[in-house]
C-alpha cells in the first residue's frame, strides 16, 4: 500500500487502492465540492478517467436507437367548414366537433353523422364533461360558458310485438347509470 493510504478504512466513505505505477486512484466523498459532487484526486491514473469517459459515451449512444413509427390514417370525418374545435367523452362513443357555421355535429365512433345541431353563433370552444351527454360550451368573446346536456333519443322498433294501451301514448325509457 502507499504510505498515503490507511491499512485500516476510518470512514465508510474513503476508499484507498494500491498503487499500480499509474498513480493512486483514491475518491473521498468527505471532499465533496459546494454543489455535493464528487472530487477525483488529481494522482487518479488517465486509463481510469478514459475509461469513464468512454462509458459515459457508450451508453448516452445506446439511448439514441433509431426506431421507425408506423403511421397511417384510421378514419376521416367530412366536414362542410372550419372544425373551430372537438371533444371526445371519456367513454369515446362519440365525436362531437364545432364548426365555423356555428353547428355541433355529433359523430359515432365508427364516423357515421348521428346528428347536427345549431349553436350560438358566438361559441368557440367546447370541452367535454364528466357524462357523456355533458358538454361545456364556450364563448371567448361573450366571457360565458353554458353547460350542454344532450338527451340522445333512440328508436327501439316494436313493429309485431304485443302492445297493451294506445299506440299513441308516450313512452319514456329510463337509464340509470350513475347508481351504487
């Protein structure tokens, strides 16, 4: 060993190597700089500090694989003007998209129109809420924003099955989906 290592390590911090030719090679993280990192000595041998250097460099390479993306286009939705903006709801059953004529139309996740609505003119944006019928409709210039329900209205077909009543009387369906 050399005359400036210890036989025996005081602290758990210190290391000492023996002497190869080169140099000592010593770290001590008791020498810590201001910023906390560590200091090499200045015996430390080059081949070690060359040898860091390269797997520095080796492994920033690594990290910089070439990958290829795969991309192509799954659908497109046909508008009649501008799309100022869109929103999906969080179950992604439809797309509802803002136009530039002030209409809101409201596509199916397949891309089918399901439906179109006349807004205010002035609406510019809209977000989704947290049910699917619920949309914040959005006017920057006028400082407002309505809350949108929409009540989806489906045709069930009863042509040949029993009926009891009118055929004239109305028939409301409920759905509860916001139970525990």
């Amino acid at each position: 060993m050399n005359d400036s290592c210890k036989d025996v390590v005081t602290d758990y911090n210190e290391w000492c190597y023996e002497n190869d030719g080169h140099g000592t090679e010593e770290i001590n993280t008791n020498d810590a700089g201001p910023d906390g990192e560590l200091r090499w000595r200045k015996d430390v041998p080059m081949r070690i500090k060359k040898g860091l250097l390269l797997s520095i460099i080796l492994l920033a390479m690594a990290s910089m694989v070439h990958a290829e993306v795969d991309a192509r286009v799954v659908q497109t939705l046909q508008l009649s003007a501008t799309p100022l903006d869109m929103a999906i709801p969080g179950n992604g059953r439809y797309i509802y998209v803002l136009t530039s004529d002030a209409k809101l139309k409201i596509f199916e996740k397949n891309g089918k129109l399901r439906d179109t609505l006349v807004m205010d003119p002035g609406v510019d944006h809209i977000k989704p809420g947290p049910r699917e019928n619920q949309l914040f409709l959005i006017n920057t210039a006028g400082n407002r924003i309505q809350e949108f329900d929409l009540d989806f209205i489906q045709e069930i077909p009863i042509d040949g099955s029993p009926t009891m009543g009118s055929l004239d009387a109305p028939v409301v369906v409920a759905v509860y989906t916001d139970f525990q």
